[in-house]
C-alpha cells in the first residue's frame, strides 16, 4: 500500500496498478485513502480502528471527481473527530458531518466567548446574515461563492461595513478551523474584504454647533438623558457608547476625573480624562435625575444597566429633521471636537491622548518604549480650552476664545 503526498494531479492521472486494484494512501492525512478499480474508477475511504470493537475498519468517503481531494481529507478529518469522541463514523452518517453551523457553535463557544470584547457583535452577524445562507452546508463543500451569497445581499442593502465585518468574520472562522485541523484549507484565502465605503468626514460647524445645541431641549424633548449624552459627547470627545455607558464607579468628582477601564474601551486600554466644569455640571443633573446610589449616570429606563448606545443613536435619527442639520451622526460630535481642538492649536499628541489613540500615542520606538508620560495636564488644558470655545460658540461670540500661539506646552 503505497503512502505518497496526494495531490490534484496526481489523483487525476492515479492509474490502476498492474496487477489490478491500486489503493494509495495519503502522506498528509492519516488513513484517508484513493482507490482506484481495474477499470479506473477511483473512490476516497478512511480507514480507521473502530472504538466499538477495536478492529480496523474502512469507511467510504466518496467517488473521485465528485468528491475533490480537499473535500476528502475535510470528511476524512470529520471522520477522524468521531473515532476522536469514542464514536464509529459509519454510524454517524452524513447528518452528524461538520457544517458550517457546526464549526460556528464551536467557534463561538471556544473561542469569541471567551477572549473577545465584541462577542455579541460577532454572534448576532453570524446569526443574521451568515448561517441563514451558510450554516447547512457542510465544510468539505464549501466553496468561495457561499461567502459571496452570503456578503452581496448586505452589499445590496448598501451596508458595506457590515458586508466587510461579516467577511472578516467568515475568514477569522475558517482560519480557526484551519488551525484546529477542523478542515483541510481556507476557501476564503485570496478572496478580498468588500470595499467600504470612504471614511466620513462630516465636521459640524460653529453655527451647526449652536443650533444643535439650543435645539436638543425641543429635537429631544423625550430624552433628558440623550440630551445630555449628545452635549458630553462633544464636550470630552469620547464615543457614545463610553458616554452612554458612564458609570458612577468610574467618576471622581473631587478630582474631576472620569476613568474609562479597558473593558469598555474600543482598544481595549484604560483611559482617563479631564473633565471640565461644562462636563460636571451635566453630570451633576445626570446623577440626581438617576437617583442617589444609581449605579449609571445614564441608565436604562426598560431594564438594568446603562442606556444603550444604540438607543442614543436611533433617538438621535429620529430628531434629525426637528434640529434642522444636514444628516449627521453621534460620531462626527468625536469629530468635530477634535477638529476644533485642532483648529485651537492643539497638537496631535495631545488630541491622541484625549481620544486614547495609541496609533497616535505609542507609534514609533521613542513613543512605545521610553515615553511613558501621559500629557495630563496638556490634555486637562485642552479640553477645557475647548469646553471654553464650546460655551462661546453657543452663546454666539467666538470671538473670546484665542487659539494658541505656537510654543503653549499643548500647542508643541
């Protein structure tokens, strides 16, 4: 019984021997075999010791072309997770085979669950637009354009950041089963991530910045706490969902402190920021309107923890024709503040400290490795500098905010 490295080539122009029958087994994946008959039919098995009476047993995987060499030794390490578990393979029958569905529940148990902050992100993708046109199909038969049936409807709905993480989950799913000997290779390897769409780069102006602020009593009327979110979103510069999400651990109002740990960070680091007399006194209203000894300063009125980002965020397109602005959305508010920060004089490592961009902060050996200083009082100065312009913008004169000069410790 020759071993050799199979290959596409070499199954196709596989001969019967001289003698008749030939079986070839392959050097890549134990016990998986291509027969090939006198008159040159050719078919795939697994030959294995049975757990239910240890004797060697053989296990018909399928004809040759039909069934390709990568689909054969993706089926004959299914059959091997069987033997794996105690169970006979030709009892399991095709409906126990691994699918698509299958290796997701795995993925999702052992790997996203535990190690990644946007698990219930990548779970509800997966349930929405990929295992409803993929789950059934079993590994050994997927193919390239079952990710694209997947991706192209989410294209068509003109989500291409979706369609883009959706693929990335696709392609972060099969490279873990690669790597767990779960299939033989990555159908997805050479195909290209959707294109996205350019990133945004709406900046409210001054006079946007009024109207939006005098307007959100009125645009927001129902909201208190969403009023409040949208101004402190534009006052630290901090995203919605750190905002929304404000905790009243996470508050030290003596010091004028708000601490972000990692776990709420999108890069997962701890953040600290300055907060303004502008950011308290908003806070101030947020927590005696939540109540003495609430947990949020902003919390959920359907249920326990804080108000939902994405609660905010649909509140916010419900009211963007009462504030009368050009469509915007809660993260230009980020935007915008570091854009008029900028537009103060405020350097760069500065404004990468306020947003807690280590792209910025820690790029390069210097910054990485020796430069341990976190800009405090830098990032203190500028963000009052700006809760200073804000008021003046709002109040309409600003004229009484002076950008900086060039050699201001936040300013070089």
């Amino acid at each position: 019984m020759p071993r050799v490295n199979l290959t596409d080539r070499f199954v196709h122009n596989a001969k019967p021997g001289a003698s008749g029958r030939a079986e070839y087994f392959d050097a890549g994946t134990p016990g998986l075999s291509l027969r090939v008959s006198d008159g040159g039919k050719k078919s795939w098995s697994y030959f294995f010791t049975s757990p239910k009476d240890g004797k060697r047993a053989r296990f018909t995987l399928g004809a040759y072309p039909s069934t390709s060499l990568v689909g054969a030794r993706t089926r004959a390490i299914e059959a091997k997770g069987h033997v794996d578990d105690g169970n006979d393979p030709r009892d399991m029958g095709n409906a126990s085979a691994i699918t698509v569905a299958t290796l997701v529940a795995s993925y999702l148990q052992k790997h996203v669950r535990p190690n990644l902050r946007t698990a219930k992100e990548i779970e509800r993708r997966f349930e929405k637009n990929i295992l409803p046109s993929m789950g059934s199909i079993r590994l050994g038969d997927l193919h390239r354009r079952d990710v694209n049936r997947a991706v192209d409807p989410i294209m068509a709905r003109g989500r291409a950041i979706e369609a883009a993480r959706c693929f990335e989950d696709v392609r972060a799913l099969l490279r873990w089963g690669l790597a767990r000997g779960d299939l033989d290779r990555n159908p997805v390897d050479g195909m290209r991530k959707p294109a996205t769409s350019t990133p945004r780069e709406r900046v409210l102006s001054d006079e946007e910045i009024r109207t939006l602020w005098t307007k959100l009593p009125v645009a927001l009327a129902k909201s208190k706490s969403a009023q409040r979110i949208v101004k402190l979103c534009l006052i630290t510069a901090q995203r919605v969902g750190e905002v929304s999400g404000m905790a009243a651990a996470e508050l030290d109002l003596d010091e004028r402190t708000w601490t972000l740990p990692g776990a709420r960070t999108k890069n997962g680091h701890g953040h600290r920021i300055p907060l303004t007399p502008l950011a308290l006194e908003i806070i101030a209203q947020a927590m005696k309107d939540a109540g003495e000894g609430a947990a949020f300063v902003f919390p959920n009125t359907d249920g326990d923890g804080p108000l939902p980002a994405q609660a905010v965020a649909k509140t916010v397109m419900r009211a963007q024709e009462r504030l009368g602005l050009a469509h915007w959305t809660m993260h230009d508010l980020r935007r915008s503040a570091v854009t008029g920060m900028a537009s103060l004089g405020v350097a760069p490592i500065v404004l990468g400290h306020i947003i807690n961009h280590r792209s910025v902060t820690r790029a390069g050996v210097t910054l990485s490795v020796y430069s341990h200083y976190d800009y405090g009082a830098e990032r203190e100065q500028a963000l009052q500098l700006w809760s200073e312009r804000l008021s003046a913008i709002v109040a309409g004169d600003t004229a009484k905010v002076i950008p900086l000069q060039r050699g201001n410790p936040i300013s070089a």
